[in-house]
C-alpha cells in the first residue's frame, strides 16, 4: 500500500505548536524541542527529555507571542512525557484524539521545529510539518509501552511535537527519529494526567534528576545523536548499567555507540543483551541480524530478521534485511515477497530495490533486475556487485557498450580489478 503525503482539508491549528528552548541556570541553551498546548488556560505536553538539565524553559509560538513555564504538573520518565503549565493567559489548543483507534495505513502528520531554529522573532517561518502513515503500533524496550510507528518523518527538534490524524486530532507526540523508525508515544498515556492541579518546580525537577537513571539515558543519548560524541555516551551508560544491569535502552545505545567507534565485537555483545532482557525490541532483532549476516552467519541473522518481521509486520529495514538474507541463502522466490512489501511501504528504499534485483537476477529475469538496478543506481546505489550484474545482462543481450562502460565503471571503482581487465579485452572491438 501506498498512500499520499498530501495535506489533509483543514488546516491544522499551528498557534498552538511551540517551540522550547532549555536553558540551564547561566542561561545558556541546553537543547530545544517542540510541545503543543492542550488546554486553553495554558497546559502543554512535550517530551520529558526535552526538560533534561533546563533551569528555565522558554516557550515561543509562531505568532511571535511568548511565554514561561510557571510549573510542571507531571512528568514520566519511563513513557517520555511532561505536562507544562504557562503563565495566566488565553492559548489556542489543537483537540485530543483517541489512539486507542489508530490502525496500520492512517493517515499521520508531525509538527515540530527543527534543532536548529532559535530565532524566536521568525518562529512562525520555522515550524515544519511531514506526512506520512502508520506501520504499526509495537513495544519497543518496555513491552508495557507502546509506540506508534509511522512513516512520518520527524527530525532533531520535533521531540514532544503533535502527531495528528486526519481530521487533526492529536494523537501521538513524537519520541524518537529516524528512517522507518519514527516513533510516537500514544496521547492516551498522556490525557489521563491533563487534570492534574498541583505542580512543582523546576528546581525540584532537577534535584530528582540527578538520581535519575532515565535522566542519565536521555543526557547519554543526547551525547550520541546530538552531539555525535559516542565516547562521553559509553560513560554515562556505563554508570546506568553500573547501578542497573537490566537499564535495556542503555545496552542498546550502548550498542550503536560502540558501532559508531568500529568496535563490531562490542556492539554485537550489547545487542544480544538487548534481547536476552527485551527479546521481542524490533530495531535489536535486525540491528543483531545485520552484523551476523555481514559475518557469514546466515541461518541466524535469516532468523532474526523474521522474528523482527513477526513481532513487527511492517519493518521496512528488516524486510529487505530478510529479503537479501534470503538471497544469500539461495531462496531468491521467498526474498521477493518481502521485498515487494518493503518497497510498497517506501517505494523510495534504494537498497530494498538493489535487493530485488538480485532476487529477480538469480531467477534469470534478467530484464526486470535491469529495471531494479537502474531504479537502486538512480536512488543511490553504487555497488560493485550491482555493475558486475549490469555487466552480465548486457553481455548476455549482446549489448556490448554497455557491457564495456560497466567494466569501466568497475575499474574506475577498483582500478587493479584484474578480472574486469580480462573481460574488457574480451569485448569486441566496438567503432
């Protein structure tokens, strides 16, 4: 299936869509992040992490209109989430929807401003919004904590933004990013809390926090993706563990961060923890059968990879991950029906397209891997096996300068590639 990212009728309401910049007590900025208001009288829902190490908390609107935070009525550090109160005022709101609804396929739009914007006097300019579509709802560390999957883009900065449906209702507030991965926490964990009366500091916030095993995750994670600096991330998740061996969102970014440094060995040993204490987490299943299947060890990352799918049908990454698993295995027929779904998902996955063609190529559909292998070429895809195919199925249809400018393209890739240097001189001698 694939659906539009097309706007849906009405407008969504964006004067209630604010950006938060986090300032510790020296006023410099922390982080910043996204939130929207809930309540007319000023209650706003974002991320907790967003509030992670903030003294202050500013709140801008994309009417150039301003405001602080007065106090915090709720925050929940496991599910991610914060209920904000502003000073006295009159705020425009976007409507609570109902998650418990949401099916794989709705339709889904995230508004949010990205980390990069701080100019508070054009930040009615810098609100983005995607679309996209639900892949499914699915535990991700906790399996008493569902996430929405959606293919809705959300970029650094959007954390604790709206997901709304089609008629604009929220409901999701964007957690996590990234490519087939983007993450919403439900609205329903959240509407529960907007009566809550009573709030506290921000002062007693960061108090509590500096016990806080989920305050030390997010400052690790935020070492990792934001600031890209995988060595202070390996210290702080190696306190959490310290304190709690069984913290499995720190042995999983513990993993990525050790991938990031070239450390396979390491990565590998912290994503099997990963699932040895949450065995159902989709992105550690195919993250574990991505290393085993680049180390040859092909019936347990084939196995892996379909126990992703399982516990996550739509998984774009783990069906061409199975897909081209299944190649390798020799079962080009059972590859091609995941990798159809992976690109009826994404039709935009170059390497789901290079995957295809190999399946179709083994089968000797020489002309429809031609049209899967100039598809993954124009998406991106650059592999050295890819021109050796190229190479093949034009020799083979006699097509002989093409067959020459892929054994070009070849030695332009590896210049000593002696076997590209004999099939060149084999060629006959075009005019």
């Amino acid at each position: 299936m694939i659906l539009s990212g097309s706007a849906s009728a009405y407008e969504v309401n964006k004067n209630a869509v604010a950006l938060l910049i986090a300032k510790d007590k020296t006023g410099k900025t922390v982080g910043t992040g996204s939130g929207f208001v809930a309540r007319p009288e000023g209650i706003l829902i974002t991320n907790y992490h967003v509030l992670v190490d903030a003294h202050v908390i500013e709140v801008h609107f994309p009417n150039g209109s301003h405001s602080d935070v007065e106090g915090i009525f709720k925050v929940d550090r496991a599910r991610d989430f914060a209920i904000l109160k502003l000073k006295e005022g009159f705020y425009s709101t976007l409507e609570i929807g109902d998650s418990s609804s949401v099916q794989p396929y709705d339709y889904t739009s995230a508004l949010g401003y990205p980390s990069v914007t701080q100019q508070k006097d054009r930040v009615g300019d810098q609100l983005v919004q995607t679309y996209g579509f639900v892949l499914g709802i699915h535990s991700q560390a906790h399996p008493k904590i569902p996430f929405i999957y959606t293919t809705t883009p959300f970029v650094p900065g959007f954390s604790g933004g709206p997901v709304v449906n089609s008629s604009n209702k929220v409901i999701g507030l964007a957690t996590v990013e990234g490519r087939s991965i983007n993450l919403a926490l439900p609205i329903n964990s959240v509407k529960e809390f907007l009566h809550e009366k009573t709030t506290f500091s921000f002062q007693q916030l960061l108090n509590e926090d500096q016990t806080s095993l989920e305050a030390m995750y997010y400052r690790g994670n935020y070492f990792l993706y934001g600031l890209g600096d995988p060595k202070k991330a390996i210290a702080e998740f190696e306190k959490i563990l310290a304190r709690n061996p069984n913290f499995t969102l720190a042995h999983y970014d513990l993993a990525v961060a050790y991938r990031d440094l070239g450390m396979p060995e390491k990565a590998i040993a912290q994503y099997e923890k990963t699932l040895e204490l949450s065995p159902d987490f989709p992105e550690a299943l195919s993250n574990l059968g991505g290393y085993y299947f680049r180390s040859g060890k092909l019936d347990q990352s084939v196995g892996l990879f379909k126990k992703a799918v399982q516990v996550y049908p739509n998984f774009i990454q783990a069906l061409s991950n199975l897909g081209a698993a299944l190649n390798k295995q020799g079962q080009p027929r059972e590859a091609i029906a995941h990798l159809k779904k992976a690109l009826s998902l994404d039709p935009e996955f170059a390497i789901a397209n290079f995957n295809l063609g190999n399946s179709l190529f083994a089968l000797n559909l020489l002309d429809e891997a031609h049209k899967k292998f100039e598809l993954s070429q124009k998406q991106g895809i650059d592999f050295l096996s890819m021109h050796w195919k190229l190479y093949e199925i034009h020799k083979k249809n006699q097509r002989h300068r093409d067959a020459e400018k892929e054994l070009k393209t070849i030695l332009q890739i590896d210049p000593f590639n002696e076997e590209a240097i004999k099939r060149l001189s084999e060629l006959p001698k075009l005019h």
